[in-house]
C-alpha cells in the first residue's frame, strides 16, 4: 500500500501536504524538545505544513514554534507555514475583557509582524483571516492584505470559517487574493461538501481547508465506540476491506477521496494517530464505499 503523503499546489510556489498539522494543540506537549521531535517526526512521514494561528496556546504556540526553526534553520526550508489573523483575545492583545474579531488594516498589519515575529521567519506562506468580522471594512481589510503581500510579508492569504457566500463574494471583487477557506468538515461534520460549497469553491479555483477532520478524535478508534451503530459498523467493515486497524484511517480516506483535493487539518500527537493519518493518504475509497460511508452518518445520496 502507497503511503507517501500527496501534495496539491494551493498557489504558485505554494505546495502543501495533505494532510496539513494543526498547531492548535501543541501547548499541550510540555518541553520545546518533545515538540522539535515531533516536528521532524512529521516531516519524516511527509508531513510538512504546519497550521498556526495567532491565539494558539494562549498566544504563544507561534514563539515556541519559532524558537525551533531558530535552533534548527534547514527546518524553515522543509516547512510551509499557515498562520491567522483577526480574532483580539486578553492574551494577544493587552488591556482587552473580551474577545471581538478585527480585521481592520492596523490590527491585520500588527498581526501578522507580530508572527513574522514570533516564528522568526521573513514570510508567512498562508495567513487566513480566521472569522468573520461584522464589522468588517472591505475595502480596508483587501488593502491591508495586498499591502502586505506587496511587501513580501505574506505570499498568499485566505479565509478561515467564512460561508460560501462571502467567500465568493470577496474573490470576485478582489481577484487573485483568497486562496483557500479553512472550515470545520469531517464525516460528522459534512455540511460543505452536501449542501455544494466545496464544489462553488472548486469552480472558483479556491481551495477547502478541513478542520477537526476526525470530529476531535470521535473518528478514531479510541473513541469511536460511541458513534452510532450503523456508521461504526460501517467503519469497521471498511478498515478490514482495505486492511488497516484504525477506523482514523477511514474517516480520513473519506474526505481524501474527494476530488476537490480537500487538504484535512490534523491535529493529533499520538504517534499512533499519526500513523493511521498516514496510512490513509494510501488509500482510494471505491465510489460506492464513500457514498455507504456518508449514508450511515444519515447522509443519504437523494
């Protein structure tokens, strides 16, 4: 069984693996050494983008991050870097009480030097903005990000958790800029591929980010005792069909097999996980698997 990890070119002179790593989590391996380990361990298996966020861990995932590629330069060269921007917490931003997205120009340009910053890079491969601000100025936020562009401090950007409305919207009236939207899509979660998005997207030559693409560890083997019968059924006659031992694997090859070469978020650091991650960059699901797949999650083809 095949189990390099594919790739798909988001934008010129941005290839990216699929799966991509989350970052949301990392706060949770104690020492900067365990998480280097890590981070080569992925990079062993092929996988190579790494998904931040300004807020992760409390505001401070990014620097740990950065102090990494520091003590290991050939790293930067093997990593592509997501980072996002637009959401103000009391951790990131001082003398707040209470979280609000701002995408307005001067926080989107303090936001993004202040990752430059903290991952000790001179680009940012991908920055998303990371929600929808209601407040949102569009003509000022679209010249912030070309501005930064211009300025080499990100390559590209795109949007993270915006419907399929704006998204589309905002590509028409700024050609060119958003690449990608990140949102949450699993086997559990399959709104965007049933309800058309990802194929609107598709046809506007955007790509789809899927984040928490095991429906936060529910899709894996440790926890999928409670998933409903049908779909566990399901699950475990599949992982015997294509002979792998974590139901992960499935999940995983569900949202791999569609042909909108959906790039999946992981965000697990049991390296058993992350074996059955890799495993299922092996795998083709057969037409008719996917569709029994998305019937017993209650998602039935008419």
């Amino acid at each position: 069984m095949q189990t390099s990890v594919p790739r798909v070119e988001l934008a010129p002179g941005l290839s990216v693996s699929r799966p991509a790593v989350g970052m949301w989590r990392a706060h949770l391996i104690d020492s900067d050494q365990q998480l280097a380990r890590w981070i080569e361990h992925c990079l062993d298996l092929g996988l190579t983008t790494f998904d931040h966020a300004a807020v992760y861990g409390k505001a401070q995932t990014e620097e740990r991050f950065g102090s990494i590629l520091v003590q290991n330069p050939s790293l930067r060269r093997q990593v592509q870097i997501i980072t996002k921007c637009g959401i103000a917490t009391p951790s990131l931003v001082s003398g707040i009480g209470e979280v609000y997205y701002d995408s307005s120009a001067e926080h989107i340009h303090w936001s993004v030097d202040r990752s430059l910053k903290q991952l000790r890079v001179e680009q940012i491969d991908l920055c998303l903005l990371h929600r929808p601000d209601l407040l949102m100025d569009v003509e000022e936020t679209f010249a912030a990000m070309g501005a930064l562009v211009a300025a080499g401090k990100v390559a590209h950007w795109g949007v993270s958790n915006f419907d399929v409305e704006l998204t589309l919207a905002l590509a028409s009236r700024f050609p060119g800029l958003i690449r990608v939207n990140q949102v949450e899509l699993s086997l559990l979660a399959p709104a965007p591929i049933v309800q058309g998005e990802v194929l609107r997207l598709q046809m506007a030559g955007i790509a789809t980010m899927a984040w928490s693409p095991l429906a936060g560890g529910a899709l894996t083997s440790s926890l999928v005792k409670d998933l409903d019968p049908q779909l566990l059924r399901a699950l475990n006659e599949m992982a015997d069909t294509y002979g792998v031992s974590d139901v992960a694997s499935i999940a995983l090859a569900w949202l791999l097999r569609h042909p909108a070469c959906l790039i999946p978020v992981v965000g697990t650091f049991n390296p058993r996980n992350l074996e059955a991650i890799v495993l299922a960059t092996g795998l083709s699901l057969s037409k008719s698997d996917w569709y029994r797949l998305a019937a017993a999650a209650g998602h039935k083809a008419i």
